[in-house]
C-alpha cells in the first residue's frame, strides 16, 4: 500500500484556507465568520489573520475589527499572471474544441500588431490547412487579431490603423478605415470575429479572444477550408467555441480571483 505523503508546513495550509475565504466574499469578514468559513478555531484563526496582516496578505479595519484581502496579494497576482502559459490551461478545451469540429484549431497571443500562433492542433479531415507554431499574422486580417482590437477603445483602434500599413492579401482584405471600424463594431455586437478569406484565398477563420478583468490571455479560432463553409458548421462551430471560452474564463478566473 502506498504511503500517504505528509505535507510540510500546516499553518500554510490553514492560511490559503482563510485565504480562500476572503476571496470568495465581496465584502469584508468579522473573525467568527472567517472561522467559521475556513473550519478553523477563533484562536487558530486569530493567530493566522495577524500574520497575513503584518506581510500585507490581508487587511484589517481597527473600527469594525473585520478582515478583507490586502494589497501585497496584488504584486504577487499581477507577477504570476506575467508569468502565465496559457497554453497549458487551453490544451485540454482546445481539443475537445478540435474533436468537435474537426477542424484546425489555434490559440495564439498578441505581438505588437501581430499575432503569434503559440498553438496548433490538425484538422482530421481530408484537406487541413497549412500553418505553424511562431507564424505571425497581422491583426487587422486575422480573426484572433481582430476580436483582440474590438476589445481596445475606438481612439486606440484609430492609433493602430494610423500607424499600421493595412496590405491587402486578397481581394477581401479590409483595408480602408471606415469599413475596418464597422467591421470591429460587428464584432464587438457578437463576441467573435471572422476572417473570411482576409488573409488567405481559401481560408475562412472564426475567432474569440480571451480576456479577464482587463487582462488579455491571448485568443483562439477554428480555421476552415472555405468550400467546407455553410450554416451548419458555422454554426456547430460557434457552439462549440462559446463552450470552449466559457470553460477557459471560468478556469482563469479561479486561477486569478483578483
């Protein structure tokens, strides 16, 4: 029989319990409370608060003597976010996301104005789409890039273009200011962005970004044959890919409640 390995250091356990706690309040907790939501004792508890109150984990009110989360979280929150793969939190939906479309799937993230594809899984049909892990395209005809650029305020979007030259690599690339603002209004009403056949002949591409109290993780699309293209899978595609970032953000969010 396997020994059960024995963990190292209690009180730390005992403090990511109240911590735990407080971030699932919105406002701030009396000692009994946070005793009692932990499943510690007054004294045990007391004892914990005061430490995480003197390294700033949390703070205390002198006047209502209640606790809420202090500001030295924050440094470390913002530190582990920089540091953060998201790579490794999409895979498993990624591929639940390519078996139900069986198209190819990319996850990419920002790069001045581009974006990087950092992620690819193979379409298990008969004709995929060429592409590779670190290719770079340009924001204003990718479907990631543009529902990242909805996500900006108009004047930042007016910056981009301004300082971008818009190259046009076919005949449907956007390139023109107005029709490229409506276009990011269209986008902004549904939550998602096309890229039909903006970038490649052939190629039509459905993407979302993933992005969380102000923080942009990156953003992912299900990449399409153009003649494989009609309602129903557009459709079964966008189901699928809702699905998809509904379960990312509700991971990144417990992944950073801050």
């Amino acid at each position: 029989m396997a020994e059960t390995k024995q963990l190292y250091g209690t009180v730390l356990i005992k403090a990511d319990q109240i911590l735990t706690y407080l971030t699932e309040k919105d406002t701030p907790q009396t000692l009994n409370q946070i005793a009692k939501g932990a499943g510690l004792t007054n004294p045990t508890t007391l004892k914990i608060l005061d430490t995480l109150t003197a390294i700033g984990y949390v703070r205390k009110d002198e006047e209502t003597k209640k606790f809420k989360l202090g500001p030295s979280l924050i440094r470390y929150a913002n530190r582990a976010m920089d540091q953060f793969d998201i790579k490794d939190l999409a895979q498993p939906y990624l591929k639940q996301l390519q078996a139900e479309t069986g198209e190819t799937v990319h996850l990419g993230i920002k790069n001045g104005s581009h974006i990087v594809y950092i992620d690819k899984l193979e379409s298990n049909k008969p004709i995929c789409l060429y592409s590779q892990i670190g290719k770079n395209l340009p924001l204003y005809c990718s479907a990631m890039g543009k529902a990242m650029l909805a996500e900006q305020m108009d004047s930042e979007i007016e910056t981009y273009i301004s300082e971008t030259e818009l190259t046009r690599f076919t005949q449907y690339t956007i390139t023109e200011k107005q029709p490229f603002m409506e276009e990011i209004n269209r986008i902004r009403k549904l939550g998602y962005a096309f890229d039909n056949r903006e970038h490649e002949e052939e190629v039509f591409c459905i993407g979302m970004s993933l992005s969380l109290n102000g923080k942009n993780f990156g953003a992912f699309s299900v990449s399409i044959p153009y003649y494989r293209v009609n309602e129903p899978v557009l459709q079964n595609a966008l189901s699928s890919m809702n699905k998809c970032r509904q379960n990312l953000l509700a991971d990144l969010d417990a992944a950073f409640p801050f």
